[in-house]
C-alpha cells in the first residue's frame, strides 16, 4: 500500500511540475512573440528606443532623471535618459569609467563599438542589460538600462534585442 501512494505522489508531483513549465512557456510566449511596439523619443529628440508597450508602461522620471517604464512586476524595468557628453568620452573610455566605478565582477556580456558600448550581466538573481549610444557629432549619450528576473531570460530575449537595436543618439 505504501508503495502505490508513493507512485501515485510522484505521479502528481511529474504533474504538478509539467503544469508549471506549461504557464512558464505560456508566459515566455506572451511576452515575447505578442509584443506590440511603441517608439520613445526624449523631448530633446536626441533619444530613440521602440519598446514593447504592452509589457512596459511609462512611468515617472527617477532621482537620477531617467524616464523608467514598469514591467509586469517590481524587478522587471527599463530606464532611459539622455545626457550631454560633456568630456566627449568614447565609448571604450565610458567603459573604463564603468569598469573603475564598479568592477569587473557582475559582467557577462560587454561589446564596445565607435559607437556604441554593451554591459550586461546578472546582479541578486536579475539580468541588467544596458547600452550606451554615442551620437555622431559625439555631443550626447544616450544610455538604456533594462532589468529583469534570470528566470524569465527566454522571454525577454526577443524584446531586448529588438529594444537594443532600434536605440539610437541624435547628434
């Protein structure tokens, strides 16, 4: 007898866990091939991003003067501001400046172009992703930070591509 309620318990657990990575697919595929698209321009229109309106929504400007955008939930976010490049920085020197300020440790991912620099990575179980456009005359910075759960990875994988390469600066 105990054997069998041990069997018909494993059975409902093999369940339980199917029914879960069911939602979890569910949710990946809702967020990532149902996006529909907006486009955020700064009012300095130095700023451009297309961003997935139906799973951000704009919110208020930061501490920092970000304008951020709500996620689905509190560790699910993005920010964006743009900012004089008042020293003229390159993106290799921003770079520098970063690696300075903050190390090495968290990165997983870092491509630094002429005109462009990614750092992305993963800090207290959230991926961050940012990227920093240089405008062509090299006079502004535009800067995207995006956060998100580790665990929700494949979802957000079609939107912040799709996010990162529509991210421009204005001269």
């Amino acid at each position: 007898m105990g054997a069998e309620v041990n069997r018909i318990i494993r059975r409902c657990m093999k369940i339980q866990t199917y029914f879960v990575l069911g939602m979890f697919i569910l949710f990946e595929a809702t967020i990532g091939e149902a996006a529909t698209w907006a486009v955020y321009q700064d009012d300095t229109q130095k700023c451009r991003l297309d961003y997935a309106n139906n799973v951000f929504t704009p919110g208020e400007i930061d501490e920092e003067n970000f304008q951020r955008f709500a996620g689905p939930n509190s560790n699910t976010y993005f920010r964006v501001a743009g900012l004089y490049n008042e020293e003229q920085l390159s993106p290799k020197e921003i770079r520098a400046e970063y690696i300075k300020d903050r190390g090495k440790s968290d990165l997983v991912y870092e491509r630094t172009k002429r005109d462009f620099l990614v750092l992305s990575g993963v800090r207290d179980n959230k991926i961050f992703y940012t990227k920093i456009a240089v405008s062509p005359n090299n006079k502004h910075i535009c800067v995207l930070h995006i956060v998100y759960p580790q665990k929700a990875k494949r979802a957000f994988d079609a939107i912040v591509t799709r996010m990162s390469r529509s991210f421009r600066a204005a001269n």
